[in-house]
C-alpha cells in the first residue's frame, strides 16, 4: 500500500513503553498527558480527563508493552474493565486515544476517515464565558465572547449567584460541605422561590440583550435543586430559547429526567460522566434528555464515542460533545466529531489560555479558526 508509511510494518509493530506528563493549565486541570511508544519509533498521545491522575493510564502500562498498537479494538476490549464513570475513565480513554494516533501515522490516513469518513469539513466549538455577579457585566462579558466570532455561547448560572439574597432559594440551614459537594439533587430539599426565578431570568435577558436571539445560547451548573424547581426553571427560560440545560440532576435517575424533560419547553442534555453505551441507550431509548453530551476521554475514546452518536442518531437524539483538556483530546474529539453524523458542537473551555495551542506542535495555527477547529 503505497499510502502505509513506510518507516513501518505494521504487521511487527510492538508497544514498548508507556509514559506520562502532567500538564497545569488554567481552568479545569490538571491534564496527564500519556505517550505510547513502539518499536519503530512511532508513537501516539492520549490524554487522561482534566482533574484525573496519570495512574487511570499507567496502572495498564503492564497490559499493553508488547501488543500490536494497531490492535485497537482488541486492546480496548483488554482494558475496557478498568474504566468506570467520569474521571475513572480516563486512563483507558487516554490509551484508546494514543493507539488511534498511531494508526494514523502508520497508515498516513486521518482518523475520522477511519471511522468511516467525514460528515463535515469543519467541526464548531462553542464556548463558556466567565459568570459574574452581576447581571450587566456577565452581558458584556457574552459581548466580548461574541465579538471573538463565537457562534454558539454557554452560560453558567446557578442558585449560587442569588442563594444569599433573602427569599430566593429555599433550603434547610446547616448542610455540610459534604452535602453540599455531594448529595444527588433530590435529597436537598433546595428549591427556587418565583423571586429567584425572576433574578435568574434577568441573568439570561442580559446576555440575551448582549448577543441576541440568532446565536444558539445553552447553559450550565443549574445548581443542586429539586425536580420541580428544575421544570419550573426550564419554563421559565422558555422566552429565552435555550439550546440546552445541562445536567439538571444526575444522569442516573432516568424517570426523573424524563419527567423533567417531558415538563420543561427548554431542552435537556445530559452524558459528560457516562462511560457505557448501555447507559447512553437508556436515556435516548426512552427519550430522558432531548440530547446528548459525552466526554470523550470518559465514554471510551474516539471509536465507543462514535457508536455513540450512532447509536443515538437511531432514536432522533443530537449529540454535542463535553470537552476541557488539551489540543490533544481536543483533536481526538475533532476526528471524532468530524465523522459523526448527529454532531452539533465541541466544547472549548480554553478561550483565554494564551499557551494552549502551543502545547503541541505540527497542527496549522491557530488550531481554532472562526470558531472552528
């Protein structure tokens, strides 16, 4: 095959080595870093999810010295029982990652053709954007993001920002920091009162006023509230029209979001901290959320990803993508979003991270143009 690089065999590739570096970034951080290398001098990168440690990926250092890299499917089948939900999940996402790296350079073949092709030659982001206390500078701060070239914009807004003000949140005094941290949604006993919801309202109307009602707009951090404070925020957002409202209770309590999704005018996502497709098939069999929303270095890399979206296509259920690493799950992510037919966007939580695209190197600069990556 005159497209195989030719400093390769594939057929006597051997993974030789498993290595790892942390990089601290602002925002969510840390990001372990993990190489494999081969007996050929080929190698790959992966990334473990921000805020998980190296050890998800290294612990399965031992499995892998002297497989195939380009085993990939096998490998994934080997390591997929040391992966579990959110951050537990990284270390075989990261692994499963770097192999893909490697079969693309073995090949000299981009992976999403590998996937099966490209659905679209450009893959949008969309962005967070800093909160505040203050209504009318998170509207300018919106301003400013748009005026980057930002095409699609989330908000996060939660009872935090009004929870001090009398008569706006109801919840019992004294709960723990563990509580707090901790505690599903429903065990609360936290509810919005209507004057919260019309201080909330007045949030989303001046970012709204800021970058109008043309631009897709979706938001975050709801809070730990109950379900009907939920459905009630959701109608209340409906003059707003939201793309989404993410993770309003945990993922698990699928007849709980189906009750909230079946209530709320606003759509629901949920699916950053999923790792089985099972799970995934649950929420879009039933029609739980109205979207999805994995993370790729938690839902099993790019391929299980991908059968994802598949997956979800099948039930009329549109797929965004959760993302806060590095260029390198970044571009794990593209490839991935690149050959998915329901894909609507990428996250980027490093807009205003000078350094970030200088973290790796060989990509045309900068990795993200217009709001494309």
């Amino acid at each position: 095959m005159k497209s195989v690089n030719p400093n390769s065999s594939p057929s006597t590739l051997k993974i030789t080595d498993m290595r790892y570096s942390i990089i601290v970034k602002p925002g969510p951080s840390p990001c372990p870093i993990i190489r494999i290398d081969t007996n050929q001098g080929v190698y790959g990168l992966g990334e473990v999810r921000d805020g998980a440690g190296y050890q998800y990926a290294m612990l399965l250092k031992n499995r892998l010295v002297g497989e195939n890299p380009l085993k990939i499917d096998y490998l994934f089948q080997k390591i997929q029982q040391f992966g579990g939900i959110s951050r537990q999940a990284g270390g075989v996402c990261a692994i499963e990652m770097a192999l893909w790296d490697i079969a693309g350079k073995v090949y000299n073949c981009p992976v999403y053709q590998m996937l099966g092709g490209q659905w679209r030659d450009k893959v949008r982001i969309y962005a967070d954007t800093t909160e505040s206390d203050d209504p009318a500078e998170y509207g300018r701060r919106a301003k400013d993001r748009k005026a980057m070239g930002i095409t699609w914009m989330k908000m996060d807004l939660g009872i935090n920002v009004i929870e001090n003000t009398p008569g706006m949140v109801m919840k019992p005094a004294g709960q723990s920091n563990w509580e707090l941290r901790e505690e599903p949604h429903p065990f609360m006993a936290t509810e919005v009162t209507d004057k919260g919801i019309d201080r909330l309202c007045e949030y989303v109307a001046a970012v709204r006023e800021n970058i109008g009602y043309d631009m897709p707009l979706s938001m975050d951090h709801l809070g730990h509230i109950g379900v009907k404070s939920v459905i009630r925020l959701g109608r209340a957002y409906e003059k707003f029209n939201l793309e989404w409202i993410e993770d309003v209770i945990p993922w698990q309590y699928t007849d709980l979001l189906k009750e909230i999704t079946d209530a709320s005018p606003t759509p629901t996502i949920t699916g950053e901290d999923i790792y089985e497709v099972a799970d995934f098939e649950k929420l879009c069999s039933v029609h739980a959320v109205d979207k999805i929303h994995p993370d790729l270095a938690t839902s099993g890399g790019i391929l299980r990803t991908h059968k994802i979206g598949d997956m979800a296509f099948g039930y009329g259920v549109p797929m965004a993508m959760h993302f806060a690493g590095t260029p390198v799950s970044c571009m794990a992510n593209v490839h991935c979003a690149a050959a998915t037919r329901n894909f609507l966007a990428l996250e980027n939580h490093s807009l205003d991270v000078p350094f970030w695209q200088d973290l790796v190197n060989g990509l045309e600069k900068p990795i993200i143009q217009q709001v494309f990556s």
